[in-house]
C-alpha cells in the first residue's frame, strides 16, 4: 500500500471499507469462533494501515470502525445531575433578513419604540459540548454535560483538569455569589486535536473523526488522567442558578466571568444596532478558517439582562438569542440507489445511497429524499449527478440535479413503491377528511403486522428524551428484534428474566462482553422509574412529539387516568376525544391520534403490562404555588406596563389559563385603557376586575 497521505479521499474510502471488513473477519474468528486464521503480528499490520488511513483521513472514522473497538469511551459510570436551570439550546438564522425578524419579534415583544435601538452580543459559536460548572461560596463544586437539557452527566472529576476552568473563583471572596453555575463549551483545538490522533496511531488506540468528538470522547472518560492528558479548553459564555448576577448586560457578566479566571471568546463584541451585528457576523466569518477551534456560526444575544429576563423563553431556546449558522457546505457525487426506509408510523422515506464525498470535514453516503413528491418535483434518478448539502447536524439534502450530466438513453424517471417494502402491505397516501388535500407522505397500512414499524416505534422508545437506556441503542434494539428476543417495549423489561440462558446467549453476541451484559441489565433496572411526559412522549404515538406529550401528561397527570379516560370512552364515545379537543394547544389530528392509539386493544395490552412493571411518575405541575396557577385570565384593552405577548407568556408560566373571551368562569379581567365590550361583560357576570398595576402586583411583578 502506498503512503495514505498519497491517497484519494475516493481510494482511502475504498481501501477503508476493506481493510474494516478484513479485520472484522478476523476478530470474529477470533474471538467468537475461537479460530484464528492470521497470527497477531499480521493482525497488527493491518490494523496499523486501517489506523494510518484515518489519521490522514479522519473523516473516514466511524462508529463500527474497528479501530474503535479499542479502549471505547465508557458510556456508563457517570452519576446522573439534575439542571436546576435547564440547559437550553438556540434558535437558527440562515441569512440576515432571519437576524432582522429576530429583531422584529424581539421589539413587538418588548414593545420598544422606534427611537431606542437594540443592542446584542455578538459570540462566536464554538462547535464542542456544553458544560454547567457549579461554583458555591466561590469553589467549584460540581460539573456536568449538558444530557437532554434537563438532566446531564457528573464530570465534575475530569472537568477539574481543565486548565480553563478555576477551581477557585478569583478576586474579593466577599463579592462573590453564594451560588453561581458557569456555562460554557468545552472544545479541543484543531492543532491539539492533529497530535491527539498522531499520539493516538502510534499506541494503537482510537483515531477521532473531528476535534468536537475528540473533545467528547476525552471527556467523558471514567479515568481522569486521561483527560487530563487531553488538552481540553473551555470558553464560558452563560450562566444557570446563580444566586446574584454580576452585571446588568451580557457582555459586564462576561467581563466578571474574565476577572473570575475564566477565558471568554475575544471575538466576542457588543453592538449597538442590528446592523453592527450583521456587520460582525461578516467579520467573525472571515476569520474562522484562520482560528485554531472549530466555530459553526455566531450566537447573538439581547445585551440587556432585564429585557432577556422579560423575553424569557419559548419551549427549548431562549426568545432573547438566534445562533446565526453558517451557510451549509456543498459537494457533488453520484446517486446510487434509493432506497425505501419505513418509519414508526409507517411512513415511507426515499432515501439515496450516494458515492462516498467528503462534505464539509464529513464523509456522507446518505441523503434524504423527504417524500415522493420531491422525487418527481426534482427528478431525481438513479445514476443522476447530484449536488448534496449539509448543514451541522441536519441529514445531507440533495439541492440540485445536474440533468446534462444524465445518460437519455438509460436513465428512467424512479417509480415510487405503492406497498411497503417490508411488510408488503399497501401504502397509501391519505386524504384529510376536512381539507380534501392528499397527505404528501405514503404510509404502510401494515400497522402492528409491520415489522419496521414495531421495530421503529421501539427505537424511539429508547431513545434520548425517552427511555434514554444506556446499552441499548438503535442497534442493539435491531439485533434484539431480529433475535426475537424483543418484540414490544414490555420484553426489554423481561428481558434479564425471559430466559435463565438469556446472559449466556447475549454475551455470545458481537460486541456484548459479560460486563456490557450487566451494565445492560443495570441500565434497564434504572430506568424502571420515568415521569409521565417522558413515558407519553416514548409510546411514539404519531404527531405527539415532548411539547404534546407534556400537555398530556398536565392534563391528565396520572397514567391511570388516561387509560381509564379511554376506557370510558367505551362507554360514551365521543366524551374523551371533545376532552382531548379542549386542552389547549392539541388540535383534530393529534387527538385523532392519541384517541386511536389508547383505544387500541393490543396497546392497551402492552400499557397494562408496562403498568405492572414500572413506575410511572404523576405529573408535578409547576408553580402551583403561584396564586394564579389554574385561574383563568383575560387581558383586555390597551396594555402599558407589559405587551400583549409578555402578559400572555408570564401569565401562562404561573400556571395560569389565558383566554380571549369572558365567561362565568373567567377569573380575572386585567382591563387596560380603553377596554370595551369585555370589561362591561365582566361586570355583568361579576367577574374580578383588576388593573394592570394590580394584576402585577398580585402575581408579584
Ligand atoms: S448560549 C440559553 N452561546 O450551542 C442559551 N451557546 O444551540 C444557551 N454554543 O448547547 C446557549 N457557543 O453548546 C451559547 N456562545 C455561545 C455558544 C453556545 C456554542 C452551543 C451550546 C448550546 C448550543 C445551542
């Protein structure tokens, strides 16, 4: 073989996938079948080529690599933090006119007039992991990732190692907060990263796709003096609980977060107007191919402090912050094949297998077609050279056909499958009742018979902001299902106890050693307890995504309830679904879906199984406390403390209904100037009048 330095990204692809076959091979003979066909110093030959090849080509690295084989990341270990502050994530801008709009919303918000512009902090957005550093009384007590946002991982050992991050607060012990949580990304340069993954070929171990997998990986080691020998740097850019807040913008919390000991971005800048921040943007964009860390957009955020906390927030981002990506990298190749995946509600995705391309840093061999309709609005074809993009995290999307590039004389427009491709079953497009209009997905009718949904649905069962069970992933769930061994949700908890041999028979299986057994079965154990949101949210009923299982689980707060709602409904049909109607925010389609998916007998089976063998956790309304929570409200007239939009969002976040007309079972009016019709309605039926001072002053400002 020649120097892989010399190779194509083509030939190192292919040389790639045979020398991971080869060793593949030979590590099952190995180790499974206890026959070795190669001694260990022609083993270690090739695994050192297959090593080389991706140092030069990092890209190539994947998980079932088998250089990843070696000393893998320890998934488990790590004990589990609670946010006390949830750990949110931003909204995205492409372009400046998507800056403008962020500011256009944040204006009517805040109902600023004309003359007073807006200021915003301009950071780079550095592409690591997300970390919460807890300091009390000015020691760092505690770290953890970020996890789903809600719940992360205790690294506070191995983030100690970083030579960022003081273990100390630094300056006057009398200034400091009693409690304050430093947020921030953690990340590895790019020059570190390249002598991590040299060091790394040269012991054998490892090679890293990318500095933010690298960073990843050295993180969440349950060793910390192997983090510690990774370079690992942190960039602090915001805060969680905090018992004081040093400043009244941004960017002063930022200049404390300096003076404390902590490094923050230099890139980082105020700016006066949008403009200025577009203008940053320009700017931060042409430096970043000379900066030493990997950045994947700019984040703005509203500079004033009062005016973020009056923003405050929508579902998972911050309404006062848009990360402004950016653009997505394009390259060209070939369309293989497309091939037809079905989904947990059985619907049909085209999906192209492409000619191996390196995009952006990453080697992509898939892009999603999203639907029939886009196959032919776009004419894509087998053979077709295509122009695919990739934008962060999103799956690669094919923007264009180059059509001069087709052969006419072969090439035939694709014909979309009219049954599914696994279960045969037809599949249909459906048509909605109330529009007429034809669903632009095509669905498998196969229902439970349909093995790649049953197998889906359990994928999304324990899956990250589901189950989230450690060992048992996508894969894993495959390997199960085709084994037999798990069929519907309630195997995976009977899974220890099936079968005394069960141990035994999954240890003989690629990949599961006596030890990755136990941490399953533990793993499984764990998660025996869940809350009901989650619990809803991973019965994967389709159109209930987390924001429509949590309103489920308000509503219903228990799991008894809601099956016995169904079981009602039995016997007076038609109650359950009008209830489910009445919950605000859940519209026809979802309680379409939810009413079909609880009156199912074969799922009510398996729920009534799941009973037996968890516990699912009644739901905790927040801020019960409040003395509007479960009121309902109606803001009338013209209002001058707060908008529309901010009386509506603070109300509600008290627990309180918001409603746009009067009733008997109104509880408050908040009557601004001019109010009209409703205020007389009001007094008519004797309903609390109260004004805008006092509606303030009641819920406490
Ligand atoms: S602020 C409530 N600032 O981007 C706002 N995030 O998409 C919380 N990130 O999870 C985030 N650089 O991992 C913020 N300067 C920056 C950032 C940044 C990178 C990451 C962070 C977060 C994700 C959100």
């Amino acid at each position: 073989m020649q120097d892989a330095s010399n190779l194509s990204l083509e030939e190192a692809a292919e040389e790639h996938r045979e020398l991971s076959e080869t060793l593949k091979a030979l590590s099952a003979a190995y180790y499974q079948e206890d026959a070795p066909r190669v001694d260990d110093a022609e083993y270690d030959v090739l695994f050192r080529k297959l090593q080389e090849i991706e140092v030069a080509f990092p890209e190539l690295v994947s998980d079932e690599s088998p250089t990843q084989r070696v000393g893998a990341a320890p998934a488990k270990g790590f004990g589990k933090v609670r946010h006390s502050v949830p750990m949110l994530s931003l909204d995205n801008a492409f372009n400046s006119e998507d800056l403008r709009e962020f500011e256009g919303r944040v204006r009517r918000f805040l109902g600023l007039p004309h003359t007073e512009d807006v200021a915003f902090f301009a950071e780079p957005k550095i592409d690591g992991l997300s970390a919460s550093l807890r300091y009390e009384n000015a020691r760092f007590v505690q770290g953890a990732t970020r996890g789903d946002g809600q719940e992360g991982e205790d690294i506070t050992e191995n983030l100690k190692t970083l030579q960022d991050l003081p273990l100390r607060l630094k300056g006057d012990k009398n200034l400091h907060p009693d409690v304050f949580e430093v947020r921030g990304e953690v990340y590895m340069s790019i020059s570190d990263f390249q002598i991590l993954n040299e060091n790394q070929a040269k012991a054998g171990q490892k090679i890293f796709a990318n500095p933010r997998n690298a960073a990843a990986g050295s993180l969440r080691q349950l060793d910390k003096k192997i983090t510690a020998s990774r370079k690992l740097r942190l960039f602090a850019y915001a805060w969680g609980d905090a018992s004081e807040v040093p400043g009244l913008t941004q960017s002063e919390v930022l200049e404390q977060f300096s003076q404390w000991g902590f490094s923050v971005n230099p890139l980082s800048k105020v700016c006066h107007n949008m403009e200025e921040a577009i203008d940053a943007y320009r700017k931060i964009e042409e430096l970043r191919a000379t900066l030493d860390y990997d950045i994947d957009g700019v984040v703005f955020k509203v500079n004033r402090l009062d005016w973020q906390s009056r923003l405050g927030f929508v579902s998972r981002s911050p309404r006062w912050a848009i990360a402004h990506k950016f653009p997505a990298e394009k390259a060209t190749t070939l369309v293989k094949d497309i091939e037809i995946q079905v989904g947990r509600t059985g619907a049909l995705t085209p999906v192209a297998r492409l000619a191996p391309v390196s995009v952006g840093g990453v080697v992509v061999s898939n892009a999603t077609l999203h639907n029939e309709e886009e196959i032919e609005r776009k004419d894509i074809r087998i053979g077709d050279t295509v122009v695919i993009q990739r934008a962060g995290d999103v799956i690669p999307q094919v923007v264009e056909v180059q059509v001069d590039k087709r052969d006419e004389s072969t090439s035939e427009p694709f014909q979309y499958p009219t049954v599914c491709p696994v279960c045969g079953s037809h599949a249909v497009r459906e048509v909605n009742a109330l529009s007429g209009k034809v669903d632009v997905v095509r669905r498998c009718t196969g229902g439970l018979i349909c093995d790649a949904q049953a197998m889906e649905r359990l994928k999304h069962f324990v899956s990250r902001n589901a189950f989230d069970i450690d060992g048992l992933g996508a894969k894993q769930i495959e390997l199960f299902f085709t084994l037999g061994w798990v069929k519907s949700p309630v195997d995976i908890f009977a899974l220890e106890e099936a079968d005394k041999t069960r141990l035994q028979k999954i240890k003989n299986l690629e990949g599961f050693g006596e030890k990755a057994v136990k941490n399953l079965f533990e793993a499984i154990n764990q998660r025996r307890e869940i809350e009901l949101d989650r619990f809803i949210f991973a019965l994967g009923i389709r159109h209930v995504g987390q924001g429509n299982a949590r309103l489920l689980a308000k509503n219903y707060l228990t799991l008894e309830n809601l099956l016995n709602a169904f079981s009602a409904e039995q016997a007076d049909p038609g109650k359950v679904y009008v209830d489910l109607l009445n919950i605000d925010g859940i519209g026809a389609a979802v309680a379409d879906a939810v009413k079909e998916f609880f009156t199912e007998e074969k799922n009510r089976e398996i729920l009534k199984a799941l009973q037996n063998q968890l516990v699912v956790i009644d739901f905790e309304a927040p801020s019960n406390d409040s003395p509007v929570a479960g009121k309902t409200v109606v803001f009338t007239g013209s209002l001058e403390l707060m908008t529309r939009a901010e009386a509506k969002v603070k109300a509600e976040g008290l627990g309180a209904k918001v409603s746009g007309s009067v009733s008997a079972k109104t509880d408050y009016v908040v009557a601004g100037a001019k109010a009209g019709s409703k205020l007389k309605k009001a007094e008519d039926l004797g309903v609390a009048v109260v004004t805008e001072q006092e509606w303030l002053d009641l819920i406490g400002g």
